[in-house]
C-alpha cells in the first residue's frame, strides 16, 4: 500500500501529502472600507497595484473552476472585503453546486438581508464576522471607521436572522492593548444570541507592528485563561499557528480542543486578489500565480509548499519537541515578518531556557 | 438494513487511495481497496449485524459515522 503520509527532516514526524489542496480561500478584493490597526492582509506592504487588486467576475469564475478540478471540501470567500464585490452569490452557487462549502469572512458592514438571503439560497452554509470589541469608541477606534461598530453589529444581527447562530462566528483580533476584554466580549456576544467567537492574537505579519500591539506570551496566557471561563458557556478557539510551549498548561487537552492547528500548505492554499498562490493568508511570498502555473504543479513541487510540508522552516530548538507535530513551531508568517528569519520563534512564544 | 455514506462526510479519491472528512471525524485516509469498499456505500447498500461483525473495516466505518442507516 502507497503511505498517504512521508517523513519530514524532523524524526517521528510525518505529514500528509495530498494531490491537491482541501481547503482554499480566495481573497477577492484588496479593498476594504475599514483600516484596523492591526490589518493583516500581507499586500497592504507591498506595491500600490497589489493593494488595489480584485478578481473580477471573469477572474473569480476560473479560478472557482480550477478549484472544482482540485475537487476541493471547502472554500473560504474573503477580502479585503468580499461584500465589496457584486458576483458573490453567483460565486456562492458555482461552488455550492460542486458540492464545496462556502464560508464568507466578513467585516459585517454591508451584510444586509437581501445580500444574505441570496447567497443562503445559493448555499452559503457559514459565515464569520469580524469584530474587535464591545464597546463602541473602542470597536471604531481599531477599525478605523466612525461608524464600524453600529455597521457590524446590524451585519451580526442580519446574520443571526437569515442564517441562525449555528452559521455565525464572530472573531476578535486581540492586541497587547484588549488582551483582557475576551471574556466580556463573549458575554456581550452572548447576550446578543451568537454561537460561537473566536480569537486571533493580532499577527506580526500585519500593521500591528507598526502601532505598537503585538501580544507576547504573558498575552497568550491570559487571553487563554479567558477563553477557558468562556468555554463553560460558548465555543471559542483560537485562529492561526500557536507556540503551544508558550502556555503552562500546554498538555491540556482543553488546549488542544480550543487551538487552531495550522495546516497552511498542508491541506490548505489561498488565492490572492491578484491570483497569487500562497499556504496562508499571512504568507508574504507567493509560490506562483493560478492564472500563469497549473494550480496542482505548484501544490505538489513548488518550494514553499515543499518546505512547509518537510517541516524545514521550523525552528532548530523546536525540533524535538513532542508537540512540534501539531504546532511547527508556532505562526512561521509570524516568525518570518518579526525576526526575517523563516525559521526564527514566534514572537508569542516563550523565551526557551538557553536558547538564543 | 441500508446503509449509506453519511451526508455530513466529503470524500475523494487520492493517488494513495482516498481521504474522507467530516467535522467529528476529521481527515480519515484510506487504502485503495478501502476506498473503493467506501464507495460502494455511495448508493444504499444492504448490511446485516454480521456483515459488521465479520468486518472490521466496515464497523470501523459505522463507528466514524462516516456509513449511516439510510
């Protein structure tokens, strides 16, 4: 029998290969009403017709249509911000009818109830709203827009309306500065009839940098010890590659049920606004472009997948770690853009005793 | 009684055989000669409680609620 999994450079531990990806999310648009301190979208560096790119409707069809070729489970429609783009329930039904489930990540300003009806009727099955607090001075201060909060909470409410809170979470990225507003964000979303939350630790590769947010692991710890009191009344996790040595309690299995495996590369890739093909939404560097290479060349052979997959981008001083299997060392996007190094730790993760 | 492959399960064919996923189960690999025994259940398949006994493949599928009574 063929093994579906190969060996890494890291002894005893394995990963799948798969043919093609599983999971794809499309990043339609550049654009976005809101500018959150801590934007992570990766082209906000870059060069200005990257930060003003978009698939169009033509561009959004083909690559649905390469992804239907891959026989994709899932996909993922964000931006920027994908309400911002007018083919999304058509799009919605080209994927939906292939039998692929679709998720939208929105910032939830322009989830009006027609919007909404029309994409569950072409088969929208989840979506996930981003809001950053409770209270509305700060909700519009991180998002960069007067009315951002009044905006997304009418989005929240259209949502948990045509969709019902089983099709609804909400995500809160948190910085050094709201680290301890977890728990009475979940009780505000709560009382408003959400299901489920979860937390991003604001991400290096982003903006935050630049505004003096980004978390250390005594931030980790505490949005943990938050989230552990959450779960009692509502599922939360975390989003994004987590340097689980970073908590005390990092064996817990509660950890392992709230923690966000990354599988960026692994049965993940993602189409940028311009059609680049990149493991992750923080991934700075693209392994080619859907419109140029054959989407399942890249996926296969080309180096960035490649090393993800063999584990060579994670730190040497994480390697014999027991748990490296699941972590890789945490958010190697996160590592990159704070130390340049691809295989440089984490800056969430805990200093390691004697190591540099 | 019939059995089919649960509609909350995706499932396709790999190079290595196939790949099954489902929110409780997550990513399940398969053989080739398992995946095609999973494919059959693709239409409703009769099965009595001794075919699930003397198969372990089988009642490892029914466990994983990947197979469910049609």
């Amino acid at each position: 029998m063929v093994s579906p999994y190969k060996e890494t450079i890291i002894k005893n531990v394995e990963v799948i290969r798969l043919d093609t990806p599983l999971h794809a999310q499309i990043e339609l648009t550049s654009k976005c009403q809101y500018k959150c301190l801590f934007c992570y979208n990766v082209w906000k560096s870059k060069e200005p017709h990257f930060r003003h790119a978009e698939l169009t409707k033509e561009d959004a069809f083909l690559v649905a249509e390469e992804l239907i070729r891959c026989k994709i489970f899932s996909v993922i429609l964000s931006g920027g911000e994908p309400t911002l783009v007018n083919y999304l329930p058509e799009l919605t039904g080209v994927f939906s009818s292939a039998g692929i489930d679709v998720t939208m990540i929105s910032n939830g300003a322009r989830l009006s109830k027609k919007l909404l009806i029309d994409m569950k009727k072409n088969g929208l099955q989840y979506v996930q709203i981003s809001l950053h607090h409770y209270k509305e001075n700060e909700a519009n201060r991180i998002s960069g827009h007067p009315n951002a909060y009044t905006l997304t909470l009418k989005g929240i409410e259209n949502a948990l309306d045509i969709l019902g809170s089983n099709s609804l979470n909400i995500n809160m990225v948190v910085t050094a500065e709201t680290v301890e507003d977890i728990l009475p964000m979940a009780n505000f979303l709560y009382k408003k009839g959400v299901g489920s939350m979860s937390v991003s630790l604001v991400s290096t590769s982003g903006q935050a940098a630049l505004n003096s947010l980004l978390c250390n692991y005594l931030d980790l710890e505490k949005a943990y010890d938050q989230m552990l009191k959450v779960q009692e009344f509502m599922p939360i996790s975390f989003v994004g590659g987590l340097p689980f040595c970073s908590l005390p309690s990092h064996y817990d299995p509660s950890l392992i049920s709230m923690a966000n495996v990354c599988d960026a590369g692994i049965t993940q890739i993602v189409i940028g606004p311009n059609g680049g093909l990149r493991p992750c939404v923080e991934w700075p560097e693209e392994a080619g472009n859907i419109f140029v290479d054959d989407i399942v060349e890249v996926w296969q052979n080309s180096s960035v997948f490649e090393n993800i997959r063999q584990y060579k981008n994670t730190p040497k001083a994480c390697r014999n770690c027991e748990q490296v299997a699941y972590c890789h060392g945490g958010c190697r996007a996160s590592a990159l853009a704070a130390t340049k190094d691809i295989c440089g730790f984490d800056p969430i993760m805990r200093p390691l005793e004697g190591v540099k | 009684m019939k059995y089919i492959i649960s509609p909350n399960v995706k499932f396709r064919e790999e190079s290595f055989g196939g790949i099954a996923e489902g929110h409780h189960i997550g990513l399940v690999t398969f053989s080739k000669e398992e995946f095609k025994k999973l494919l059959s259940f693709e239409q409703p398949l009769v099965k009595t409680e001794e075919d699930f006994s003397r198969d372990p493949f089988l009642k490892e599928l029914l466990d994983l609620e990947l197979l469910v009574k049609s």
